[in-house]
C-alpha cells in the first residue's frame, strides 16, 4: 500500500493535473526530503565530483532542472515524478563531469583514489577497464540513461532510491519474481553497453 507521504503527494500531483498552478512547486517542496535522499545516493555514484561539488548544490541545481521540466511534463502518478527527478539528477551529474572531467576540465589535472564497489550486482566488475574509475562510474550512469524506460525505472528503485525488492516489484505492480527477472535484464543491457562503449 502507498505510504501517507505518498498518498499526500499523489494529491498534490492530481491537484496539478486538474490546473492547480501552485501544485507542482508543492509537490517539490513535499518531496524534498526523498529527493535529498535520492540525490545523496546518485552523488555517491560520481565519486570524483566530490571533490570539487557539494551535495546541497547538486541537490539546489536538479530542483531548478526539475522545475523546469515540470512547467512542460504533466506528472501522472507519484512514480513518474521520482522517475523524473532522478532523470534530472542525473543529467546534473552528468553535466558536472563533462564540465569537471573534459578535454579542458580542471580535474583532469588531479587524481582521485576511488576503488568501485559492487552495488550494481557486478555490472562494474564485469566490465572492461577504463581510463580510471571515475570515468567507469560516469559511462555507467550515462548508460542508465539510455535504457528503455521499464529498465529505467528498475534501476531508479532498485539503485538510486534503495527500495527493498518486494517494495519496488509492489511500486511497479509486477511480482518479485518479475522484478528480479527483469533486473537481471537491465544489468545485462548495461554491460552491453558499456562494453560496446569500451570498443
């Protein structure tokens, strides 16, 4: 069942589509907390960029890239929204490392000691080796965003927002065994990705 956070923000976005002006500023302002959350969690995702930003300006930066492109989405349910959110997240993500991490960007002068984990469920691991770490992370997150949007999604819940499996398989109104079938899936759309990238 949605949580009463939830069921308040699926208020605020039916109160949009019925042409409430002030909704969707509301519905930002209800969900600052998660969004905060979910920008920490993408943060740690670009482990380079942490040296040279803080999360509250990434987090300022997507609000404003998420207010703009809510004067021009009409959000449908509460999914969609922090679908777009964390679509807003991370192309400020993205953004800073080409602006950081380009042919003229200041910290390719430095170097960052970053070892990757294995919270992809070995979607890194599995990859060929990269200029560096850094670099293997960014094409990463650039390749979640050229996945097809069920595939997305999963990612987003499973990953960027954390949820336990039962509760992400609940959001999207698939079974967990659906859920797992299609995050095994997704992993393997990324590794082809990221290895024709290498090439």
């Amino acid at each position: 069942m949605p949580s009463g956070t939830d069921t308040q923000l699926q208020g605020l976005i039916d109160l949009a589509r019925r042409g409430d002006k002030g909704a969707k500023s509301l519905l930002v302002d209800h969900a600052c907390d998660r969004l905060l959350k979910l920008t920490r969690k993408m943060f740690r995702g670009f482990p380079g960029l942490r040296r040279w930003e803080q999360t509250d300006d990434v987090f300022q930066n997507s609000v404003i890239r998420l207010h703009r492109a809510l004067a021009s989405v009409e959000i449908e349910s509460v999914r969609h929204f922090f679908n777009l959110a964390a679509e807003m997240v991370r192309r400020e993500l993205l953004d800073l490392k080409k602006h950081y991490y380009g042919a003229h960007g200041e910290a390719r002068h430095h170097h960052t000691d970053f070892q990757p984990s294995d919270e992809v469920g070995g979607v890194l691991a599995q990859t060929p080796s990269q200029p560096d770490d850094f670099d293997r992370w960014a094409n990463f997150h650039e390749a979640v965003s050229h996945l097809p949007g069920e595939y997305q999604e999963v990612v987003n819940l499973l990953f960027y927002e954390a949820l336990p499996q039962d509760e992400a398989a609940e959001a999207l109104g698939i079974s967990v065994r659906t859920l797992k079938r299609r995050w095994q899936e997704t992993k393997l759309l990324l590794n082809e990705h990221l290895c024709d990238g290498s090439e």
